[in-house]
C-alpha cells in the first residue's frame, strides 16, 4: 500500500475511533447487559417465573380482559408480541378506525399483559434497572435524535473497523500473536488492542452492521418513498408486509369466533412453528384480520420465517407465507434481528455475547490508551499534551463509572418496597444518571487513570457481590431455594454478578502500579 494511502486509512481508523470512543463504550456495555434485560426484570420482581410459549397464550381471555378494563377495542388494529422471562405480552393498540368512534377510542395506546393472572398493566407501573440499561444501549434516554446518534456512532465504528483492517492486514496474523508485557506502555496497549481487536472481530462488524440497519432503517427507507411516488403504504407492504392495514368496513354483529382455535389450526399446520407477533386487525368488523407472523424453532432453521393471516368471521385462510420457504426480503430483517440479540442460542449464547462485548469494551479503552500514550511526546505543546491527558481522563472515567453505577443500581432496584413502583422510573433515573455523573466528576478531577481503574473495579466488584445477598433477604430467593425449584432466570443473574465479580478481582490483583 502506497505510503500516503496507509496515512489516510490510519487517520481514519484513530479520528473516527477517538471520536465514537466514550459513546460507543455505553454502547457496548450496556447492550452486554442488556442481553439478559428480561432475566433481571425477573429477578427484580423477586416473583417465581413459570414460562408459557406463546402457542399457549389464551388470546380469547387476553381480550375479554382488555374489555373489562373498559377499553374498546372495535375498529381497532391490535399487535401482540408474546411473553418472555418477564411472562409479560406486550399489547399495543391503535386508535380507533370506526366512523362512531369516540375521541378517547381514537387515541392510540399500549399495556403489558401477564399471561399467567390475566392482568393488564402499563408500561411505567414496574420499571426495571434492566430496561434502563437497555434503553441507555442505543441512547433512548435523549428524545427523538437518540437513536439516530447511535445509529451513526455504530457507521463511524464500521469505518474503524474498516480502516483497522486495512492498516493492520499484512500483520494482522503476525502481530496476533505477539505480546510484550515488559515493553514500554503505549507497545503493551498496541499489542492488547490488536490480539483482542482480532479475537472480537466478527462480532464487532456484525454488531456495526446490524445496528446501522436497525437505528437508520428510518433514513434508508426515505429513497424508497421515491420508487414507489410517496406511497408510504405500498412501500411498507412489500418491506414490511406485517403492517398491512385493512379499510374498516362495518361492525359485525354476530358473535366473534374463538382466536384460540385459529392458533391451533396454525400449529396443526406447521407443528414447529413459533409465533413471534400477532396481529388482529379491524377487531369486530365484518373484514375481521387474525395474523400470525413467526419463525421455525431455531433448532429446526435459522431463518424460517412465515405468516398466516385468517379471515375471522369466514373463519378463511387469506394469506399465507410458508415458513419452510420463507423467501429474501423479510428474511433479511429476521436475520438482523437474530444476530443482533442473540435470541436463538438460550443463555449459552447470551454469556458468549456478553463475553465479547467486555471484550470489545477493552479494545475501546486500549485504544484511547494508545492514542494518549502516543500524544504525551515532549515535541508536542504543554497546552495540547494537557488538553489530551485531561480528555484521557475523562473517558476513562465516563466508561469505567458505568461499572459501579450499573452494580449499585441493581441493589437499589431491588430494594426499592413495591409501593414505590410508580416512582421507580425516577428514582431509578436519578439514581443511575446523578451517581454516574459524580462518579465521573470525582475520578475525572482526580487525574489518575490507575486510580479510576483501582477504584471502579472495586466498587464495582463490592456492589456485585452484593447483588445475591440482597436479593436473598429482600425476597427470599436464595442462591440455593432458586436452584431447587428451577428458577434458572433469577439464578442466573446472581451467579452472573458473583462471577463478573469475582473476574474483576482476579483483575485488581494483577494489576500493578506504573512506574
């Protein structure tokens, strides 16, 4: 490679990583979190979970419980996303389209409904320390523009990557294997980067890519409008034929049929087939829509996606995709999806995804590392070698915080009494934001990446052992009771602190001060 290309590539890789470096590790860390986001609700809510697939969903009761809360549900579209740990059924509900709809049924709203007690909540009644996190993963905490500043943070890491690659490829298998612990700081940082660069690289690529689609899917879709002359709807019903709506005609006056027994024809059909979201459109009209969209058991196939859509009154099939042959543009979508969290391997797969997320996470702060080690030259000013040095400290800082407050915000979570529940949010909020910020503040003034290192990584590792012990007196749920009636969701986030814990340990006690 020409001497002036490698400048350019190398420029690239070092601005477009120092740039993202900050966000892109909240990025990282939390979505390693994230990953078990349900698994904490659960262990939060201290409640015994007893898992119902979504083919066992009784969706005759879902909706007289609907209606015995008052809402009215004719003209409505109604999407359902099956339950999860959380055995919570996300149920969203679109405004009214009948003509003698009153103002209030024309406003659009959503609930949680548990699938076990058939009782309907709304989103803000529990509020989970997991759901925080999650959100915090692709900056939903800054209204509008947040996920759309994740979207090009997750473009800028590709060009890192990109560049990275090219820069590094004639050594990239040499350079691998090297390690030089008793060289110089920024050469120790440089051979860490690159063997742990090497070992996460797929991930992290996947990771750029499907987050690309999935936070600017909004700003890809404009060009579309074009080809189909500003037919929204046309473009969403090839795109994303599951958001097809139908014209309301009248409100049926006969009684309408069982749902459940639809979902039983479906699973005669296809036995290994999962529904994933269902859809009832136009609910107690004459042109009544049943649908089921979902996939093949994984062990089955990967990418089996299908959809059968009823007509409800006729008790019809009007259309249907088979999932044996489920064809290329929704398929692309589902794979995005699938690789991006990690929903088709159980908590096996969750761990090995949040292994290489801290990895990634590593690669991030040895970057910035490098990156100060290679500005704090004397032939550079005093004022730039001190704006660099104070910017290093404030990464570190940012990044490394996020380890405490994550583990304190569990413990608070947990011991926040149920009567605050409608306050959890905040509390939850402040807690998580205020304490991030002082924790960032403190080290950042304090001008010693060690010590923010030393000093996170204990908190961090004193709150997280914690994390079983709270919970055990809170709720009862010992490590032990969990393990002999078979909570495997509860138990796996205590024994999940207790080994982050004692890692980051095993960490301080091979850490040595530099010289």
């Amino acid at each position: 490679m020409a001497k002036r290309n490698y400048n350019v590539f190398f420029h690239l890789h070092t601005v477009s990583g120092i740039i993202i470096s900050a966000a892109l590790f909240i990025i990282f860390f939390c979505g390693a979190f994230a990953l078990i986001k349900d698994e904490i609700t659960a262990w939060e809510k201290g409640e015994n979970v007893d898992m119902e697939i979504a083919s066992d969903v009784d969706y005759d009761r879902a909706m007289q419980t609907l209606e015995q809360e008052g809402l009215n549900l004719s003209g409505r579209d109604i999407r359902m996303i099956p339950p999860d740990v959380k055995q919570k059924m996300f149920v969203g509900l679109t405004g009214s389209k009948a003509k003698t709809a009153s103002d209030e049924d024309k406003i659009a709203t959503y609930y949680n409904l548990h699938t076990r007690k058939y009782e309907l909540s709304t989103y803000y009644e529990f509020y989970s320390i997991g759901e925080l996190i999650y959100r915090l993963h692709f900056f939903h905490q800054i209204p509008t523009y947040g996920i759309f500043i994740a979207g090009f943070i997750a473009f800028f890491f590709l060009l890192a990557i990109v560049s990275g690659i090219i820069i590094h490829w004639k050594k990239i298998v040499s350079n691998f294997y090297v390690f030089r612990p008793k060289a110089k700081l920024k050469t120790i940082w440089t051979d860490a980067h690159t063997a742990l660069g090497v070992i996460g690289l797929p991930f992290q690529f996947m990771f750029a890519l499907t987050s690309c689609f999935l936070c600017l899917s909004a700003l890809v879709l404009l060009p579309i409008n074009y080809v189909y002359n500003g037919d929204q709807e046309a473009a969403l019903s090839e795109l994303r034929p599951m958001q097809k709506t139908y014209e309301w005609e009248a409100e049926t006056i006969k009684n309408i049929p069982s749902l459940n027994d639809l979902v039983e024809k479906t699973e005669a059909k296809w036995p290994d087939f999962e529904p994933a979201q269902v859809y009832i459109k136009n609910y107690g009209g004459t042109n009544m829509k049943f649908q089921i969209d979902g996939l093949l058991n994984p062990k089955e196939a990967f990418l089996g996606h299908g959809r059968i859509v009823y007509d409800v009154m006729t008790n019809t099939i009007t259309e249907e995709k088979n999932p044996e042959d489920p064809g290329y543009a929704e398929v692309v979508e589902v794979a995005i999806r699938r690789l991006h969290f990690g929903d088709f391997g159980g908590l096996a797969l969750k761990i090995i995804y949040f292994a290489l997320a801290i990895i990634t996470c590593f690669v991030i702060l040895s970057g910035v590392l490098i990156w100060l080690e290679a500005r704090d030259k004397k032939h550079i000013a005093d004022k730039k070698r001190k704006f660099n040095r104070g910017l290093g400290y404030f990464y570190i800082s940012v990044c490394m915080s996020l380890y405490p407050i994550t583990a304190l915000g569990m413990l608070v979570a947990k011991s926040l009494p149920r009567s605050l529940d409608l306050s959890r949010q905040y509390i939850l909020y402040a807690l998580f934001f205020i304490g991030w910020l002082l924790f960032t503040l403190i080290f950042s003034l304090r001008k010693n990446n060690y010590i923010t290192t030393k000093y996170t990584l204990i908190l961090g590792s004193i709150f997280g052992i914690f994390v079983p012990i709270v919970n055990g007196i809170v709720s009862g749920n010992w490590i032990w009771t969990m393990y002999q009636q078979n909570q495997t969701a509860i138990l796996f986030v205590d024994l999940f602190w207790i080994v982050v814990s004692l890692i980051s340990f095993g960490i301080l006690m091979r850490m040595k001060k530099p010289v």
